[in-house]
C-alpha cells in the first residue's frame, strides 16, 4: 500500500508537470487569439474528459505502443512508454490535460488585455508581459489547474489500466491497488487502506484547488 | 514632432472609424487634445497610436518615423514606438505596489532621456504613496501613478485617455495641474482625449474634434471649441458649507449673491473672469468674499492667463499676461482670491 500510495503521489507530480505547461500555454491562446478552427480544436483538447478512459488509454497505446506510430521509435531509442511508470505518467498527463488547460483559459480570459498592452506601451517584450503581469495575475487560476490535473492523476484509473497495466510497484497506483484488491478471493481487507488514504487526498485536494481559486493573484 | 495619423477601423455593430489628423507639437504647443463625445473614437484612436490596437488601415507617423503604412507594412510593436499610452482609470498592474508600477517603467526606460525616478516622484508627489498597494489609492493617485509609470518608460509621446474624468471636480484641476507639470518639466509633448470642454481649454492650444468616428475639425481650441460660455471664461463649481453665520467655503465665511442663503451643503458656480488674485489680504474693498491659497498652475487660455489656485478648493481665476507677471505669480506662490458676493451663484 505504501509504495502504491508514493507512486500515486510521484506519477500525479510528474503528469501534473507534464501536463501543465501545454494547458497555459493553450489556455493563453484560446483566451487571447482567435483563429479558424477554434471551436474544433477546443473540442479536440477537452475529448480525454468526456471519452471513456479506457478508450483514451487505447488511443494511448495506439500511439505509444510497441508497434505505435511513435511508440516504435521510441522502443527502438531504448525508452519503452507503454506498461511502465512513464507510461503512467503519460496516461494521467493526457487525462489531467482538459481539466488544467479549462481552468488556465478562465483564469487568462480574467486578465485586462489593456493591463499588457500597457506592459507593451511600456516598453516590455510580449515574453516579459506574459511573465511579469499575465501569468502572475492569473496565478490562482493556474495553480488551481495544477491542482485539478493533480488529483484527476490520483483517480485515474481505466486509461492507466490500458495503457501503462496494473504493475505493483511499477504502474500500481492506488486506483489499480483498490480494483486488485476488490478482486482478490480473500475479501476486502485490503481495500480499505488504499480507499481511504484515496478520499484523504481528494478532500485535502479539494480544499487546497478552491483556496487558490479563491485567493486569485497574490 | 508632427503626429500624423490616419485609422480605418470597422468595430462590431455599425461604428467604425475613419478619420485623419496631423498635429505638430513643435508649432502648435505640447499639448493637444482629441475632443468629441463619449463614443466618438477618441480612446480607440489613441490605442492605435499606442500600437495597441492594429486598425483593419492605418497610416501613423510620428517624427516622420513610420508606426503602420496603408499596406499594414512596417507595423512597429508598442515597446519600439516608446509612446507613453495611460488608458482611463490609470489601469495599474493590481499584483504590484506603487513603487513596483514605477519601477516597472523605469526598468523599461528606452533611451537617455529618460527622467529618474525621484524626480518624476518628486514632480508628481509620489513619495508618500511608494510602498502602497494600488487598490487603497484615490482616483487622483492613480491618475498620478499611471502618468508616473509612463513618464518614466522614457515615452516621446503621452496619450492621456481622460486623464482626470473620473475625478470629482475638486480633484480635476488639480490633477490636470500634474498632467501639465509633467509635460514641462520632462518636455514631453501630450496628446489628450477628453469630452470636457474646460479640460481641452485648460491644457491644450490644438484640438482636434471627433464626431462618431470621424475627424470633423481641427484647428486652435478656441476656435474648435467655439466663443466659451460667459467669454471665455469657466465655472468654477465650489462647495458650500452652512455655518453659524452663512456659508463657508472651505471654511471661511463667504457671502453669495441673492437672498437665497442656504442652510445646508450646497453648490455654487463661480466664473473664473469674475475671480481677482491679490499677493496680500486685501482691505477696503467692496468684495465681499477673499480666501487664502496657493497657485497650484498657470496656463495660457486664449488671450487671458488661467491661474489655478489650491484655497482648499481648486478655484480657477483669468488673468491677464501683464498682472500675472506684475504679481510675479508662479506654482507654489501664495495669494488671495477675492471675488464679488454677486459672483458666487448658489445653484444647488
């Protein structure tokens, strides 16, 4: 249970920071630049939270797999992605992906454009606008995408189950450990641990994701 | 520095703009203004100029350098055209202190011109308000701080976007005072836009008239703006409060003209013609009404010489050339303005 809980915290890090930098990056952009195609690539973005698990992590091992359009390649490199920790990483990533890259765009749209272009009349590049006053003022936002995408991680369960498999210690997080433990012939004893140390999480998550919400820029 | 400008710019729903002026700061004095209703493309005309709206078709130059050509050619970003844009309500950064917002124009500062920092605080009297957060400032600090921050960016050019018209009327005098301090002292040439005639008439000596959109004239202030009610002269509007024996303006007893004395606060208009300044406390004389103060600016307003004078409240008095000289008047120096019961009108 205990290395089952730390690679639950580790793989949810990890896919948090994976997922993170795209979601304020393509949060920026839908809040702040129109082009043709917007509505569909903003469906496009937001499919892994509406589509069943399951068929993201296929779609995963379509990609990824052995034999997949990228997979292949990168098995050849020497560095296989699906049933490993890393391919864990890579399901819960694409999983916590919408929901980080949905709250950044609010967070974005909330900001003055006039604050940046007076940043801009000011002299500062649109690289320095971005950092010194669109990022820090949209910062409860985004910190509040981070925590959503982190605790989507910790629930993820069936396109991890797919695309990375119920490894203990490599890919067995504590989704995974609860499942195996309800399918276990000698009773549940040990899916109580697991399951509650799940709903600690989610509640301290919780409460953590509304706090900055609430606090805004600091 | 002649601003030349031409915008075609269609918005959403059936305004758009289509307009041209030229403008030369070297000629026609460091200030102009855009003057027209709400409404009539003024702020959008200066975030073109800023650079921070692109027009569908602009041609913009300034200095003879060129910021967009008709072909959208040469679009220069704002931090190049070093345009110092203060949008309405001085739109400080909300994360960052007062001194933060300063800092982070003085950081950005392009070229050596550019003024230092205390004295661009000591100018606009800052110092007192550097370590403040920007959400407890008054609307006339902010309008301070945000013209602070562009000054010291090291701008060629102010665009002032209603610089003062969120401000009450007690403020507005006094903050247009700062709006002309800056321009003097860091010799920076300003284009303002305000719907306030007496704004126009107080700051600038060319303007150029705007209409839903288009440029409809342009031409010296008191031209465009047409004969001023009352001469050319303005009304001040000045608070009164009841006291035991009359009205007090700012804490003297003043007497209004009429029978009508009124027994709680209330308004009343004084024409600028209708005030004299006196260096020392004048004595025998009809006037009834002399209150102590200091001159807070000094304009040029057509012919006559607009004195504005801090005596609690902003009272503004016309003078001419010659008695502003005779009395050595200049920012700071400390007068009497004294004025006729019959002047001071109650108005409610």
């Amino acid at each position: 249970m205990t290395s089952a809980l730390l690679l639950s915290l580790v793989v949810g890090a990890l896919a948090t920071l994976l997922a993170l930098p795209p979601a304020v990056a393509a949060g920026w952009l839908f809040a702040r630049r129109s082009f043709p195609g917007k509505a569909l690539a903003e469906t496009a973005l937001l499919l892994p939270l509406v589509l069943p698990p399951v068929v993201t992590g296929w779609g995963l091992l379509l990609v990824f797999g052995r034999r997949g359009l990228l997979g292949s390649t990168l098995a050849d490199a020497g560095v296989p992605i699906a049933f490993t920790a890393a391919g864990a990483v890579v399901a819960c990533a694409v999983m916590g992906f919408p929901l980080a890259f949905r709250a950044c765009r609010v967070a974005f749209e909330q900001v003055d454009p006039r604050l940046e272009g007076v940043a801009r009349t000011l002299g500062a590049s649109k690289s320095r606008t971005f950092l010194a006053i669109t990022l820090p003022l949209a910062k409860g936002g985004v910190v509040a995408a981070a925590v959503l995408a982190f605790a989507r991680c910790l629930g993820e369960f069936g396109a991890t189950m797919v695309f990375a498999g119920n490894v203990p210690g490599e890919t067995q997080t504590l989704p995974l450990l609860v499942y195996t433990g309800l399918q276990a012939a000698e009773g549940l004893d040990a899916v109580w641990a697991p399951a509650l140390a799940s709903v600690g999480l989610a509640f301290l998550l919780l409460a953590a994701g509304e706090r900055a919400l609430r606090r805004g820029p600091a | 520095m002649i601003l030349d400008v031409s915008v075609r710019h269609p918005f959403s729903g059936s305004f758009s703009l289509d307009l041209g002026f030229v403008l030369d700061f070297g000629r026609d004095g460091p200030v102009a203004a855009l003057f027209g209703p709400t409404g009539s493309g003024k702020s959008a005309t200066l975030a073109a100029i800023a650079g921070v709206l692109r027009p569908r078709r602009a041609r913009i130059l300034f200095g003879g350098e060129p910021f967009v050509d008709w072909q959208g050619n040469d679009w220069s970003p704002p931090p190049r055209r070093r345009v110092g844009w203060v949008p309405q309500d001085g739109l400080l950064f909300p994360h960052m202190t007062v001194e933060e917002n300063l800092r982070f124009g003085e950081a950005r500062a392009r070229g050596a011109a550019a003024p230092g920092f205390a004295e661009v605080a000591r100018v606009l009297e800052l110092e007192p308000l550097l370590a403040r957060g920007t959400a407890a400032l008054s609307g006339g600090e902010r309008q301070r701080v945000a013209l602070g921050r562009a000054v010291l960016s090291g701008p060629r050019l102010l665009l002032l976007d209603e610089p003062v018209s969120a401000l009450d009327d007690a403020s507005r005098f006094r903050a247009l005072g700062f709006v002309e301090r800056v321009v003097g002292e860091f010799s920076v040439p300003a284009l303002f836009v305000s719907h306030q005639r007496t704004e126009v008439l107080r700051l600038a000596r060319r303007v150029v008239r705007l209409e839903a959109g288009k440029s409809v004239e342009e031409g010296p202030a008191a031209e465009v703006l047409g004969p001023a009610p009352a001469a050319g002269s303005v009304d001040n509007l000045l608070r009164l409060e009841p006291g035991p024996a009359g009205p007090t303006l700012s804490g003297r007893a003043v007497s209004v003209a009429g029978d009508a004395v009124p027994d709680r606060p209330a308004w009343a208009r004084l024409p600028s013609a209708a005030v004299l300044l006196a260096r020392h406390r004048p004595g025998d004389l009809s006037a009834r009404n002399a209150l102590p103060g200091r001159v807070l600016s000094i304009a040029e307003a057509g012919p006559a010489v607009r004195v504005a004078v801090d005596a609690g409240q902003a009272i503004v008095a016309d003078l001419t050339p010659a008695s502003v000289r005779d009395l050595a008047l200049a920012p700071g120096a400390e007068v009497w303005c004294v004025f006729k019961a019959q002047a001071l009108e109650v108005i409610g």
